[in-house]
C-alpha cells in the first residue's frame, strides 16, 4: 500500500479535517498569500459533466486474456506536466455490443497542493503527473497489493465487468473543480495556467467509457485518496443523471467529524493549517460544504446509491483508535476512536434507513502482516489480506464484498432513483421496437450512454449496425424467402457484409431471391422466378408484358441484378417505407411522408429511415406514452 511519508501525516489528518467547522489556522500561524477559494458561482455545478471533446488514443494493448484502451483527455491538465489519462479494460473475447457492468477504480496516493513558494507539497508527491498506461494497468490487475487484493476478484467475477482506471494527477482526491490550481507555478504547452479538475476528469472519463461499451451498471470503488474522492464522484455522478448501482469506498471520508481535534492529538503532530486551507481551494466548493458531507448525502437520499464503507478501527494512517471527542449530530459530542469517528456520521446515516438499507458499514479487523493483531491494515479491500476476524462481518471479506455488489447489480428497478426518466422511455422503446424483444438491461445501457452526453442518433446507429438487430434481419430474409432458419456460420456472414458495409440490405435481399434455392422453390424458370417477384416483393400479380420484359433483362445481367432492381422499385420502396412508419409511429406513412422518404430510401438504405423515425420528436411522445 502506498502511503504519505509519516512527516506529512499531520498535513493529510488537516485536510480530511474540511468538511464542517474549520476556524481557520490557529493563532500565531504565518499569513501567507494565497490564491482566492473558488465560489460556487465561478465553477460548473456539481452535476455537471466532463468534456469528453479533446478525449485521444494513447495505446492499446492485450496482456493476460485482457484487452486495454488507454486514452488521454486534453481538456484536463496534470498537475505539473501530461493530462488526465484514464484505461478500459475488456476481456478478451467480449463481444463489443455485450451489456456488462463497469467497475471504476480510483487508486490512492495521499493529497498535496503548492505552497506560497509555488512548491509542491509534499516534495516526493508522485500524483501530479500524467500516469502512464502500465502504471494504470497494474492499478486494474491488483490494486496497490501484490497479491492482487479485491481487484482480482473483480477480474474474475462472472458478472464480466469492463474495468475504468483513473489518474489522480492533479492530487486533489477526485475533487478539482476545473479552475485555476492555487499557487500552482506551472503552465501548459500553450501557456496557460494549469487547473485542478479531477472531479471533472473523472466524470469525463466514465462518461466516456459508457459510450465505448454498453453499461447497464456503473460500481465506484475507491481506496485509501480514492475512498475520499468515491463518495464525491458518486454523488456528482447521481447529479448528472448517472446514478451508481453500488459504492464502494475502502477506508476514508471526508468529514467533518474531525473538525478540532487533530491540532495537537499525542502521535498525530500539529496540523498544517496553510496546507489545510490551500488544499481546501482545490476542491469543489460543493464538496466542503458542510450541507454536503457524505453522511449528510446519505441522510438526505441526495446520494441514493447503496454503498459500503469498508475500513478498520485502528488504521495507523488516520490516527488509529485514539480516543478523541467526536461531533454528533443531533446529539452530545461522543467518545470514540479515530477511525471510528470519521465513519460515525455514515454508519448512523445507514442505520437510520433500517433493516432494509442496501447500504452497509463494514468495520472489519484485519491485520496488517508487519503489525499482526491489532485491526490495523489501511484500505483492507485492496491489501494482501483478506481475513477478517471481526465477527460481525464474514471471515473472507473480499467475498463478502463481491456479494454485496452483485446483489446490487439484481436491484435493477427497485432503486429509489427514477427508473423512468424520457431518457428510460425512450431507450426502452428503442431496444423493443428494434430488436423486437424487451431487454431492459439494454435498454438501461441506452438511457446511462444518452445521460453520459451520447447523441439518438449515434446509439440508434448501433442498435441498427449491432450484430444483434442485423442478425434478426438476415434470419428474417431466410425465413420470408427461403422458410428456413438460416444456420448461424451463415448468418454471421450476412451480418458481416452488413456491418462493414459491403452490402446495403437492399442487396443481401436481392442475394436471397436471386439464390438457387429460391428459384428452385418457385418453379425453376425465369419466367416462374419473375412472376413470383411480382407477388413476394410488389405484393400484386404479373402481367404478361412484364414478365416478358423481365425474363429478358435476366438474360441480359443476371438474378441479383434483376432482384435488386425489384426491391429497389418505388413500390417496393414504398411499403417499406409504410412499414417502418407502421412499426415505429404505429401509422400509416403518408403520401408526402413516401414522397420524401422514398428517394432516401434508395440512396441510404432502410436503416437510414429506421433512425431518422426513431430519434423524432413524434417517436420520443410515443416512447413516453408507452413506458411512462
């Protein structure tokens, strides 16, 4: 576990020490400039969301039956040099339309800022930097163990999680609002002062990687730094439509629980009061308001996730089990150990939801090797143990852990967020209409990818290109021209020339009625083959003329040549345009309707008017209608 050097442990006890009642420094402290505290009316609200426009490739690369994606987002600078980067992890194999969960790891590495003399603090600080792949890689193959810790569970769950790791490289505990970082002596590339975001960096990054794969489920895991920053992003991410399925934050809160007693504590040292307030200007100014502390979010439902506070009694790195005197709210000041004073105003927020909280505090007792016996391992999820002989929690707690979250991902429409928002009804109708079943997970996929900032038509694309909705085309053509399923190595050939857009559909029909198999079913001849277009595809009888000139026009190219032109005529056009407005407006196309429609048709293809229906304001009133 990477921890803060010992001689900054007061500076980092301060600055959990924001949360309510901060006085100021103590008397006699040395003033010292410092750059004004952002204000919530000169920084994007907390709900709002990450740019994702300046997002760029960095690597790729397969290690371990997995595949990685890193990218860096140019919108939020480092620290000191490079830009916010952040990983996605897929297993290999996985196909890329598949629903799975995402997990989002946010790795720890302690706080710091820049003193009046534009220095770092702490000097040996390693978060201010951009971080390269292979180092967010280890963070998504073990965490910061060696044995792997609860990452390795999440690597080999059943429920085939796509993983998000994120950089800290502002040290700002996921906290930066986008403005300019305090004393901050560094510029970017092109000059300009360089900002603490990493609130806005985060944010950016999921919403990202809700776009690069289907999500039906979002789970925030955050250790030691990253416990901190979990139940802020969490609550940011609720804020903006983005709702976790599950919190799960491994040993630290931001609270105000601490607020007069670190200064002086026996073993704690004095704390670093200029350090405390620089620090603080680098958060959001939502994220210091007392209103806002995470007990309080909890209280209030404002953070309607269910969540896990997982921590031990005496982790050394917040002081222990020293006795201190505890604030509590609605109540008379309590005698209680550090740790558990900084998980106080949660627990009881989760116990005041009663027995049927899907929240849970985990004090665990387990042991760090080098001290064994004490209860004393810092961010127990992510170490190398995983025994804990606390009784009130099961032994094999990194199980426990991975229980609790899969049985949030089953609580699919029981959350006390709003299931149905336009963005559900819509997504729903869409995923029902086009692939012609319910599949609320999808359906769910479609309305997190809209609320991350994705475009109808850009998700309405890939529900009409996925192999999915294509295959249910190719197996409709077998069906209606050939009265058979066709096998599944054909079919994924179809649905190969469909997606790579070698073919229009208009051509793999023609394929179809030009096959051998379908001109022996019909007769055999040319002239049976053509008058038997007439009637699948026109929908009336021959006449003799016709048949004459089109047994001609086969000598003269070909079948496909000919189908295509049949399927391609304006009657055909035409009921297929009526078709689709049938399906998806559930009314007749008009005449003005086949008019426009008609000649796009021809030159886009039928799954051009598919969008263009479903992404219009009549179908959006028809989804809301239907799945209110």
């Amino acid at each position: 576990m990477l921890r803060p050097r010992r001689r900054w442990l007061p500076a980092l006890v301060a600055v959990l020490c924001l949360g309510v009642g901060w006085t100021g420094p103590p008397a006699g402290a040395q003033d010292a400039p410092v750059a004004p505290a952002p204000s919530a009316a000169t920084v994007p609200a907390v709900g709002a969301p990450g740019s994702t426009s300046r997002i760029e490739l960095v690597a790729a690369s397969t290690r371990d039956g997995w595949s990685y994606v890193q990218l860096r987002n140019r919108a939020y600078p480092c620290a000191i040099g490079g830009y916010s980067t952040f990983t996605i992890a897929t297993r290999v194999g996985t196909p890329a339309d598949a629903v799975r969960p995402l997990w989002v790891y946010m790795h720890g590495g302690g706080f710091g800022h820049f003193d009046a003399q534009g220095q770092k603090q702490p000097p040996d600080s390693w978060n201010m930097h951009e971080e390269d792949a292979d180092r967010q890689i280890r963070y998504l193959t073990r965490g910061h163990s060696t044995d792997g810790g609860i990452m390795a569970s999440v690597r080999a769950d059943p429920a085939g999680y796509r993983m998000l790791g994120v950089s800290m490289c502002g040290h700002d505990g996921y906290g930066g609002p986008d403005v300019a970082d305090p004393n901050n002596p560094h510029l970017t590339p092109d000059g300009r002062p360089r900002t603490v975001n990493g609130l806005y960096a985060t944010k950016a990054a999921v919403a990202f990687a809700l776009r690069f794969g289907p999500t039906d489920d979002i789970v925030v895991h955050g250790t030691s730094a990253g416990s901190f920053g979990a139940w802020h992003v969490a609550w940011a991410l609720e804020e903006q439509g983005l709702a976790p399925t599950a919190v799960v934050a491994d040993s630290g809160i931001f609270a105000d629980a601490f607020t007069g007693w670190a200064e002086g504590q026996p073993g704690c040292g004095d704390p670093d009061a200029e350090g405390t307030e620089i620090f603080r200007r680098r958060l959001h100014p939502a994220i210091v308001d007392p209103a806002n502390r995470p007990a309080r979010l909890v209280a209030d439902g404002r953070l309607s996730s269910p969540v896990l506070d997982v921590w031990t009694p005496r982790d050394p790195i917040w002081c222990g089990d020293r006795p201190v005197r505890c604030p509590v709210e609605d109540g008379p000041d309590a005698m209680l150990g550090a740790n558990a004073c900084m998980h106080e105003g949660v627990r009881r927020a989760i116990a005041a939801q009663g027995p049927g909280s899907r929240s849970r505090s985990m004090e665990l007792c387990v042991d760090d090797p080098a001290t064994p016996g004490d209860c004393d391992q810092h961010a127990p999820a992510d170490s190398n143990s995983d025994v804990n002989t606390n009784p009130a929690h099961p032994p094999r707690f990194r199980r426990a852990i991975m229980d609790w979250v899969r049985a949030r991902l089953g609580d699919d429409g029981t959350a006390p967020v709003a299931d149905r928002t336009p963005g559900h009804s819509f997504a729903t109708a869409a995923v029902t209409d086009l692939l012609g079943r319910t599949d609320l997970r999808r359906a769910e996929a479609v309305a997190l990818a809209l609320a991350a900032g994705d475009t109808k038509t850009a998700v309405l694309g890939r529900l009409t290109r996925g192999p999915e909705w294509l295959s249910a085309i190719v197996q409709d053509l077998y069906r209606s021209t050939l009265g058979r399923e066709g096998t599944a190595a054909d079919v994924a050939f179809w649905v190969r020339e469909l997606a790579s857009g070698r073919r229009t559909v208009a051509r793999v029909a023609a394929s179809f009625y030009a096959s051998a198999e379908y001109v022996g079913a019909v007769g055999g001849t040319p002239e049976a083959w053509v008058g038997d277009l007439y009637d699948a595809i026109l929908g009336r009888p021959a006449d003799a003329a016709g048949v004459a000139y089109w047994v001609d026009q086969v000598a003269r190219t070909n079948r496909p040549s000919v189908a295509h032109r049949f399927f391609q005529s304006a009657e055909s056009v035409a009921a297929r345009v009526d078709g689709l407005y049938g399906k998806l407006l559930a009314r007749p196309a008009s005449a003005s309707d086949v008019d426009y429609w008609g000649p796009r048709v021809k030159a886009e293809g039928d799954l051009a008017l598919a969008v263009s229906l479903a992404r219009s304001d009549e179908y959006q009133r028809r989804s809301e209608a239907r799945f209110p």
